[in-house]
C-alpha cells in the first residue's frame, strides 16, 4: 500500500512538473517575440455555444486562423449552462497550437448567478462596508467570494490535467469605474481583490497553469493605483476603446511594464501597419468577438493578417 502511494505520489509530482514547464514554454515563447513579432487573436463571446464563432469568422475572412483563441466565462444561465463547451474549445485549440485567454465576467457576490449586464456587472458596485466584508476572510460576503472562485478552479483544474496554459485575465479594466470589482484604487481596493484571488487559485487550489494578466483601459492614466505587484502577474494587458493607439499611451505603458510582456487585450479597432511600426513591444492583439466585423472592414482585417510581423496558428510552434 505504502508503495502504492508512493508511485501515485510520484506521478503526481511528474505531472505538476510537467504543467509547470508548459506555463515556462509559454512565457519563454511570449517573451522570445516582444519586440519582434504580435500575434494575432480573437475573443469569444456570447455564445459560449458555439465558441469558436469570431475564430471562425477570421478564417473565413482571411484564409487564417488566429494564434490566440479567447472565451469567456460569462454570467448569463445560457452560457454558464455552456461553459464546459467553452473549455472543451479551449482544450481543442492548445492542441492545435494556440495561445489560450480565458476571461471572467463574474456575478457581484451579494448577487446569486446568472445575472444581468446593467445593472449587475456594470452599476452595481458593493458599498465600502460590502467590500471591507468582501475581502476580510471568514464573512459571509468572502465565503460567497470564494464558492465562486471553487466553481470556475473545476474548470481550470481540468485544463491543467489536460496540459494547457492558460493566460487568465480576471478583473479587467480595473480602472472602469462602472464594473463592480473596478475603480477601486489602492491597497485595499481592486488591487487588493486581485491579489487575493491569485493566491486563492494557486495556494488553496493548487493550479500551476496560470499566466496571470493585469488588465487596464485606455481611460486614466493612474494604474499603479490598480497595480497588483510585479510577483501576482505575468502579461499586461491595454483595452482599446478610445484614443489607446496614440504614442503616449505606449509610452506611459512601457516603463510600468518593465521588461514583462505587453499585449492589447481588447480592442474595437484593430491595430493599423502604422502601430505595429512604431509600437513594437505588443505581444498579441485582441479585437473583442463581434466588433472585429462591426468596426473593421475585411480588407483591413486582410491587411493586418497579411502583414509579415503577425503570427496566425499555421506559425505557431505548438506545445
């Protein structure tokens, strides 16, 4: 018996080695390109019944597949009802080579899922007396906080058995006042709840596959008030929505980044030639699922997947 588990410990020691050396690769990769080469991806969205929709729709456009594949969560019953279809895309697409991005719009914790856009994850914060309980161990409001965070570690849990990295990206645009969990600046504020849940995830649950991401939009430019601390992430990200392209947001960006890798996590427009020339530290751009068709037309989409700097899926080195 005492063998037994002894082997069965064994194995599982290989296989944590394994998935940790996965993360590396990823990190070795995203870091060999910064500076050199963007890699091109697509979020998707609602539905999570047919999550590869906007993948499919560069494909179709374009002749190639993106190098990034992105799902989401999500919050309404439809889609959480659909989530393990979602992760099942996720699975197929690391095998065919692709970067993974999984994002979470999650429910406020005094709300039960599934809930609404607006309001619930857009203009209904918590008050300060609902944070402070939000992120003091032991209330009501963090065990809630934490059940939540146990349903969507099953998920992950299974793609870490399974091999595949994930560059998870929770909280985005920290400094969107409008989202519940965003706006909050300092310690004790977005920040904080981020860095909880990190060592949530990976010292309660244990998952070694995570690339964490810090998120930020193109609206303030006060991110070290959302800034986690250089140990709780790996990739930041930029949001798109406004004037993000002009020089001197990359320019404010880039000594907050350091040396760590950089990306534009979403984007309604997607990066002109002229941006991937004079702003060469991007790692991956994102458009966000429907506006890559609604705020771009296909001869700019073909353009950008043409250019000899972008990696689809067919040049990707595979895991």
């Amino acid at each position: 018996m005492k063998k037994q588990l002894w082997i069965l410990g064994l194995l599982m020691l290989m296989a944590s080695i394994g998935h940790t050396q996965n993360k590396q690769d990823v990190l070795d990769y995203l870091y060999g390109i910064s500076g050199k080469q963007i890699i091109a991806g697509q979020h998707n969205k609602e539905p999570n019944a047919e999550p590869a929709k906007w993948t499919d729709y560069i494909k179709a456009t374009t002749g190639q597949y993106p190098a990034l594949w992105s799902g989401d969560f999500l919050f309404q019953q439809e889609n959480i009802d659909n989530r393990w279809k979602m992760i099942k895309e996720a699975e197929q697409q690391w095998n065919r080579g692709a970067v993974i991005n999984l994002m979470w719009h999650c429910c406020p914790p005094d709300m039960g899922e599934p809930c609404g856009w607006d309001p619930g994850l857009l203009n209904a914060q918590l008050d300060d007396q609902q944070w402070e309980a939000l992120i003091k161990p032991g209330t009501d409001l963090n065990n809630i906080w934490k059940k939540r965070m146990d349903d969507i570690a099953t998920y992950l849990q299974y793609l870490e058995d399974k091999g595949v990295v994930v560059l998870f990206r929770p909280f985005h645009e920290m400094n969107q006042e409008l989202f519940w969990w965003a706006g909050r600046k300092g310690a004790k504020g977005t920040a904080e709840l981020y860095r909880q849940t990190h060592d949530y995830f990976e010292k309660e649950k244990g998952l070694t596959n995570l690339i964490w991401v810090w998120d930020m939009q193109d609206m303030s430019r006060d991110f070290e008030e959302y800034n986690p601390g250089d140990a709780y992430w790996d990739v930041f990200a930029f949001d798109i929505y406004d004037q993000g392209y002009d020089q001197s947001w990359y320019d404010y960006i880039l000594p907050i980044v350091g040396d760590k890798p950089m990306a534009i996590g979403e984007c309604m427009r997607i990066p002109s030639l002229e941006v991937l020339e004079n702003q060469p530290r991007w790692i991956f751009f994102m458009p966000w699922a429907e506006l890559v068709k609604e705020r771009n037309t296909e001869t700019e989409i073909k353009a950008l997947y043409s250019h000899p700097g972008v990696i689809t899926l067919d040049e990707m080195p595979g895991w």
